[in-house]
C-alpha cells in the first residue's frame, strides 16, 4: 500500500520509490496518472487497472497473481490507498488469503488538512465524502450535528458552497470550520472562519471553488452529561424496537455522538430492563 503525492511530487518518500521499483506490477486507480508519476521517478513497472468499477473478478484476480508469489503495489491517483477509495476490498481479500499486506505511508489530504486547521486533533471522525444529492446531504449532516469530535470531510469543489451552507444550517453558523484547498500545490490556501463566514466567501471568491477540497469543521459543545444520557436513553428505545441490539447501539452512537462502548452498555442494560418486565 504505497502512499503517493497529493500535489508536490517531493513528498514520495525514498521507500514509496524503492517499494515501486520493486514491485511486480502497481495496480492504480487511472493507469494514465500513474504511469506518468512511474515517468519521472524513472519507474518502468507494469501496470494494472483497479478502481472502483473493478468487481469481484478483477479483486480475485490480483488475489491469485498475490498467493502465487508476486510483489504488487497499490496506489491512488493521490494520497494514500484505501482512505476514501475502494482499495480497502483488495486489502481484506488478501488478508483472508493469507498474504501479507505492507503499508508504505505517506500523503494523505484528510491529514494534512487537519494537522494545519488548527482545531482540536485529539479526537477527529473522518467522513469522506458527502451525499452529492441535497436531501441526503442534509440529513446525514443532521445525523452529525451533535457529534464532538472534529469533523474532515472531501468535497467537490463545485458542490462545495452548497455543502458549507448546508452545513451551516445544520452545525450552526457560527461553528469555526477550515477549507483547505490544493494543499502542497502551487495554488495552496487555507480558508478559516465561521461556516457563515465560509460560505459568504465560497459566494464571493472565484477561487474557492478550484482545485481539490478538504473541509475541516470544529465539533459539537460538550453537553452536559444528563441531558447526553437521556438523548441517547430516548433514540435506542427507539432502534431497538426496530434493530438488532449491536446494531442499534452503533447507529445511537452515531446519532448521538456518543461512544460506541457507552451506548452498546446502555442498549444492554435498556434490553435486560425490558426483558424483565
């Protein structure tokens, strides 16, 4: 799993270098792309196709070329594998064959954005990307709103003013947000203020809306611990009337911002309650 550049083509380590040189063959998202990095690394390493339209087969496939001995290196158009990509299915289907899977780290957007927004680092939820379609947009940013930890998110840039105000009717206009745009390119910007702020700007500034995106969103304020208790009380009576408890005490933990262990012991205790009775 071999981290590339997300811009600056000085950022691939001298070990992503070596582990592709090595390599029997790299599988890419867009072999055009890679094969364009392996260029100017002077790389010639054969290349194979994989990218989210792959299937089964093609996974199978590169299982097969992996058990019988071969080296493959995995990369994305950018970034790191896996991290909002579907090289993840690759990864397990070959940890079930018994091969082992090596990562090479390096890039990754989501980071780099947060390591220079200057929101809290502690804890952080990594969502990707957003439903493109404005009523699931929005309803997953309900689902969010009450969640503590930092918010990173992908976005297109031209959906990116219609996010941040959705965003904002959702989290609150006055929550502090980042946008880092083209981050480690020529064109490199950080954008940072409320998500009014933001989205004021994402309507006024031409640029905004250019290049690669990452938006970074301050979590929600600490609630007090009764009221976070009864909030999580309230949706588990509801899901376990409808769900399997592990599943119930996930999806809570989700929509309240709870802990996943916190509310699993509480959807336990509401079960045994009501088993009682």
């Amino acid at each position: 799993m071999v981290a590339t550049p997300i811009g600056n083509l000085g950022d691939l380590s001298p070990r992503a270098r070596e582990t592709l040189a090595k390599a029997d063959a790299v599988a890419a998202e867009d072999t055009r792309h890679t094969a364009n990095l392996l260029r100017h690394l002077g790389v010639h390493a054969p290349l194979l196709s994989f990218h989210e339209h792959s299937g089964e087969e093609r996974v199978r496939a590169l299982v097969a070329r992996l058990v019988a001995g071969e080296r493959l290196a995995l990369v994305s158009d950018a970034g790191t594998p896996t991290i909002s990509d579907p090289g993840f299915e690759l990864v397990r289907a070959a940890l079930e064959a018994g091969v082992e899977v090596v990562a090479v780290p390096g890039p990754c957007a989501a980071i780099a954005a947060l390591s220079i927004a200057g929101l809290p680092t502690d804890r952080f939820c990594f969502e990707g990307f957003l439903p493109a379609r404005g009523g699931a947009r929005r309803a997953r940013l309900e689902a969010l709103a009450g969640e503590e930890r930092t918010l990173v998110f992908y976005e297109a840039p031209h959906r990116i003013g219609e996010t941040l105000g959705d965003v904002a009717a959702a989290f609150g206009a006055d929550r502090v947000a980042v946008v880092a745009r083209e981050t480690t390119k020529l064109h490199e910007t950080l954008y940072r203020g409320t998500l009014a702020e933001l989205t004021a700007r994402a309507a006024s500034d031409a640029d905004f809306a250019r290049g690669e995106i990452v938006l970074v969103v301050a979590g929600a304020p600490a609630r007090a611990g009764e009221d976070a208790h009864a909030e999580l009380t309230r949706v588990l009576e509801v899901l376990l009337g409808e769900l399997p408890l592990k599943q119930a005490a996930h999806l809570a933990a989700r929509l309240t911002g709870a802990r996943d262990n916190e509310a699993y012991r509480r959807a336990l205790e509401l079960k045994r309650g009501g088993e009682s009775a």
